[in-house]
C-alpha cells in the first residue's frame, strides 16, 4: 500500500492563494517604486541637459509619494505576512491530525478528532479575522479525503513502505 500525499484543507489552499496575491502585489509595488526612483534620479541628473520641465519631475515624485502611501495604508508586507503565517498554521494542523499527535490523539471514533480539528480552524480563522476578506472557499470541506486515509493507515504500514 502506498501512502497518498497529504492534500489540505480548503483554508489551506485558500490562505496560500491570498499569500502569494499580497505577495505578488506587494513586489510589484516595490517594484514600481524603484522604477519611479531611477526615473527621478535619472531626469534630476540629466535636467540641464534636456531642459526638462520641472512639472514632468514633480508629477513623478507625487506618483512615487502616491505609491508609497498606498503600499503604507493597504499594509501589502503584514497581508503577506499574515496570510503565509495563516496557511502555516493550518498546514501544521492538517499534519498533526493526519499523523494522530497531538492534539488529534486516536480516540474511540474518528469524529472527536474532527471535531477538534474543526474547532482549531475555527479559532484560527477567528484569530485572523481582519484576513477574512482575502479567502475566497475558506468555508468549503476542510477534510480531504488524504487526510482520512492516512490517519487510518498503521504506523507499521508506513513504517514498511519508509524502509
């Protein structure tokens, strides 16, 4: 018997969608700045040069103000951050729950375990809430059918196929 590779849940999935949104977005802000700086720098150093307007430089430098005011407010870096620290934690805990440790012992039925598991996500998601409006599908079945079939396996089984 093989054993199947862990698929996660659907706030998984989603959390990691968003991080690599806030991140993209994030970069491209960065990005954009840089640009705008070496666009400043540039015509500064070569104004005299080709009789540029001053208006040109200094509608470059409120854009460039404009960027980096938005990045501030929109807070790209601690969205990022928030969301990569979200999916973590759900990454950890569909492990913990697929490998029974704890909190997720073996009990009696599969159901407890779920349960707890269940609840964990929800405090999560609770703790995160200000992210809520990133997830899109966090509400869909948070147990993948992986996760089943490898919290059912034996330790001896895949002892076996590590060997």
């Amino acid at each position: 018997m093989t054993t199947p590779d862990l698929e996660f849940p659907a706030l998984y999935k989603s959390a990691d969608a968003a991080s690599a949104i806030a991140q993209s977005t994030f970069w491209w802000t960065i990005r954009a700045e840089y640009f705008l700086l070496f666009c400043v720098a540039v015509l500064s150093a070569t104004r005299s040069l080709s009789g540029l307007n001053p208006l040109v430089l200094t509608l470059l430098l409120v854009v460039l103000a404009g960027l980096f005011v938005f990045k501030v407010y929109k807070r790209l870096d601690q969205d990022w951050y928030r969301c990569r620290a979200l999916a973590e934690s759900v990454k950890t805990s569909t492990w913990r729950f697929a490998m029974r440790a704890h909190p997720f012992m073996d009990a009696e039925s599969v159901d407890q375990p779920k349960a707890e598991f269940r609840n964990l996500l929800r405090d999560i998601l609770k703790a995160n809430h200000n992210l809520a409006e990133n997830l899109q599908n966090a509400d869909a079945d948070q147990f993948t059918a992986s996760m089943h079939t490898i919290r059912q396996m034996t330790l001896v089984s895949v002892h076996k196929e590590v060997e």
